[in-house]
C-alpha cells in the first residue's frame, strides 16, 4: 500500500552536484535549504556546529565567568589596558579555579558511581549525571 500524497512534490532546485534536489517542496515549489529563507537556515545550521558554539553549549556553567574574563583580560593586555604581568596573573589564577572545578566535580562523580557499585546499581541519580 501507497502512502503518497499527490499534493506533495518533490523540490525543484538543482543541487552542486547537477542532481535535482530530493527534499520535499512547499508551495513556491522548492525546500527551505533553496527557498527563499535558505540563507538564515544555513546559518544557524553553520552556527551549531561552530566551535565556539560547540565549546559554549558543553562548557560546565560555573566556567562560563572564568573564559568570559581571561577573554577580556586579553584584550585589555593587546589594547595596553593592563599590563602583560596582570594578564598572566589573572591567567594563574583562572587556571587554578577551572582545576578546582574539575576536581571537586570528578570526586562528586566518583563518589556516586561508588555508591552505585556498592548499592547494585539500583540508585536513582538524584545528581542529573
């Protein structure tokens, strides 16, 4: 049995490759990829898999500040702002914060697969992990 809806048509741009395109049309006749709002659908398509959206999606929040502020460190140390001295004291110091995030983090981390081991894995997470 047929499932086809006779309404419904095929796109008719013609994709890099030479090939008509395969993605089902509205009713200007084309996809949203080669309809007219194709470019703000390749942007957001292109900002998700960006790095820095990547880097900013996956970031432990309490890190977010930290990156924020080496950030603007570095720019105040390229503008003459603070000193090269300052910008790497601040350096020092948000490296040493992010190690004591990360530390506290894994050894919360441990400490609830332990309890899962020791309890038969029968624990609800009450941590979100």
């Amino acid at each position: 049995m047929t499932l086809s809806n006779p309404e419904r048509r095929r796109c008719m741009a013609t994709r890099k490759d030479g090939e008509r395109c395969q993605a089902w049309a509205d009713a200007s006749g084309l996809c949203g990829m080669h309809g007219p709002n194709a470019h703000q659908l390749h942007v957001l398509g292109g900002r998700s898999r960006a790095k820095h959206h990547m880097l900013e999606t996956r970031m432990n929040p309490k890190l977010k500040d930290v990156v924020e502020l080496l950030g603007m460190a570095a720019k105040q140390v390229h503008r003459g702002e603070i000193t090269p001295a300052q910008g790497s004291s601040l350096a020092s110091i948000a490296t040493a914060l992010i190690k004591a995030v990360e530390s506290a983090e894994l050894t919360l981390r441990l400490s609830i697969l332990e309890m899962r081991v020791n309890s038969g894995g029968s624990e609800s997470d009450d941590f979100g992990t």
